[in-house]
C-alpha cells in the first residue's frame, strides 16, 4: 500500500485521481479547501476502510500547506500529486481586452496556487518524500509549451511554463537524493475548466497520468508528458 497525497482532489482530475488509486489499495490523503463541502470525497471516505483521509489546503498560504506536513508527520509519501488549478484571470487576447488591477490581482494568486504552491508543498514534503524516494507529478497545461501557437490565457499559461520550469530544477536536484520530479499535460478535459465538449473523460485522464506515474524512473525525471505517456516537447 503506498501513500499518495493529491491536491484538488475535490473534482475533476483530481477526484478521478482518488478514485483511482483507492480502488487500487493505495492509501490516499486527499487535499482541497473546503473539505466538509466535498459531498463526493466524503461518501468515499465512509466506505474506503481508512484508506481516505481528508484535508483542508489552500495552495496560496504558506501556513495551510506547513499544516498539511504537520498532519502527515513522519509519513512516507510515494507519490505526490499537484493537481490543483484555477484560470487566473481573463482568457481573452490583448486586443480585445484592458486589463485591471484586478485582473492582475487575479494573476498574482494563479502564481501562487499553480507555480508557488506546489514547490512549496513539495520542500514542505520532502523529508516524507525522502523516506519513501518518492515521485512528484505536477498537472500543467500543453499551453506552458513554446511549441503552443495560440494567444491568449496568458496568466493561466505564465503560470505552467513557470511551475514546468521550476519542477525540471527540483529534478534535477533530487535525483541523486532518488526522488522523481515530472510535469504532466493531462490532455483536453471534460472539467469546469475544460468543459463538457473536450476530447476525454477526467477517467480517462487520470487512468493515463497513474500510468505515468507509475513507470517513472530517475532516467526520465525532468519530463514534461503527455496523459497518454508520451513526451510533449516544450
């Protein structure tokens, strides 16, 4: 049974993520910000046998995440999973739109939960990810490649390439330590973010970004995937 922590795991990708590795016997500590409005991870929680637990997280506040490695103690983590995401402000194209100080407001709090947060609760986890040589998947979007020929959804975007970067740099300073670091594009998906016309099921993707996981080695540490296992070039 190994011990998976995931991020926006009330929905979508995240909750199929859950889904997943409890049906598999994993045991799953299940993280979002508003834990006792997650009807559905509630339900799972009640008939899991103790394999899930939840936990409050705000991915923007320092505290809450230092929180959440308090809770776990001495736990070894095997796998963590950063799912959580947000638009972060508008998505139209500089010719159509002036951006505000609250647009920008908006900007600097996608930074925070996209890129930010998920280098901070990887350090805030890395003793327990140490104890296990565990693997890290950040979700992050085709949109944070260079090789994406569209405008648009610029803070959503800046955000990816950032936290890509940033998860390449983890990378390579763990591998010796035996800890795998990666970036995955979870594909088009029918999420509140991806809507209901997208090309596949959270399902689908979550059962392709497990599989990712799973067959990650020290050798392709630093890669951006795509769900379906192969490289996305950036």
């Amino acid at each position: 049974m190994a011990n998976i922590v995931i991020t926006g795991a009330n929905r979508g990708i995240g909750l199929a993520l859950v889904k997943n590795y409890v049906a598999g016997g994993d045991r799953v500590h299940a993280l979002c910000r508003n834990p006792d409005q997650a009807a559905e991870l509630k339900q799972i929680a009640t008939t899991s046998a103790g394999q899930l637990t939840l936990h409050p997280i705000d991915m923007a506040d320092g505290q809450s995440i230092d929180a959440v490695a308090q809770i776990l103690g001495d736990t070894p983590v095997d796998v963590l999973l950063n799912v959580a995401g947000i638009i972060g402000g508008r998505i139209d194209s500089l010719a159509n739109t002036t951006f505000t100080e609250d647009d920008f407001a908006d900007w600097r709090n996608a930074f925070e939960v996209m890129t930010i947060g998920p280098f901070r609760l990887t350090q805030a986890l890395l003793p327990n990810l140490l104890a296990a040589k565990g693997k890290v998947m950040t979700v992050s979007t085709q949109i944070a490649a260079s090789t994406w020929d569209r405008g648009g959804m610029y803070a959503y975007g800046a955000t990816k390439a950032a936290v890509n970067r940033l998860m390449l740099s983890l990378a390579i300073d763990l591998k010796a330590k035996g800890v795998c670091v990666a970036t995955i594009h979870p594909g088009y998906v029918q999420t509140d973010m991806g809507g209901p016309n997208a090309e596949i099921t959270p399902q689908e993707s979550a059962a392709g970004i497990k599989n990712v996981v799973d067959k990650l080695t020290l050798e392709t540490s630093g890669s951006f995937f795509k769900w379906n296992g192969e490289l996305h070039p950036w």
